[in-house]
C-alpha cells in the first residue's frame, strides 16, 4: 500500500510503500511531485515508484534519493538489502 505525503520544510515530496509480508515500510523522499501512484496502490517488485527529485530541504543540495527503511517499526540499515537487490537489476 501506498501513502503519499509532503513535507515543504525537510522531506519535500515523500512516499511511504508498506510491506504487510515483511512488516516493513520503505519510505522514499525528496521526490519531484509527480507522482502515477495513487493512496491505496498495490506495488510489486520492479513496479517503477518515482524518480530522484530536489523537494523539501533538498532545493539547495541537487537531486537526490533519501531511502529509509523500517523493520517492526525500527529502522534498519538498507545496505545489505540494496546490495542484495541489485543482484537482480
């Protein structure tokens, strides 16, 4: 599931996917504000979710991605998870 959100002050645009199987929450910032995905949406693996943007605090710094995500609540460090994706790209 989806959530969609702005924060104009740090995060700018921002988008919180929620994976029921895994209890985790994978939370994507500093989005450009367009966005395909709706509240609700269901997104499979490869599904594209949005794009490196500048919003939020990130106006001054350039494009970038700030990826954070959640384990039982706890945040978690993605490494390990992105390495092993990318295993798969």
């Amino acid at each position: 599931m989806i959530v969609e959100r702005f924060d104009g002050a740090l995060d700018g645009h921002y988008l919180i996917i929620r994976g029921f199987k895994e209890n985790q929450t994978y939370r994507y910032s500093y989005l450009p504000p367009e966005s395909a995905l709706d509240v609700g949406d269901r997104v499979r693996t490869g599904d594209r979710v949005g794009v490196v943007g500048r919003s939020g605090n990130a106006a001054s710094v350039g494009c970038h991605l700030h990826l954070e995500i959640k384990r039982n609540k706890r945040l978690i460090d993605p490494e390990p998870l992105l390495r092993a994706w990318d295993r798969y790209s």
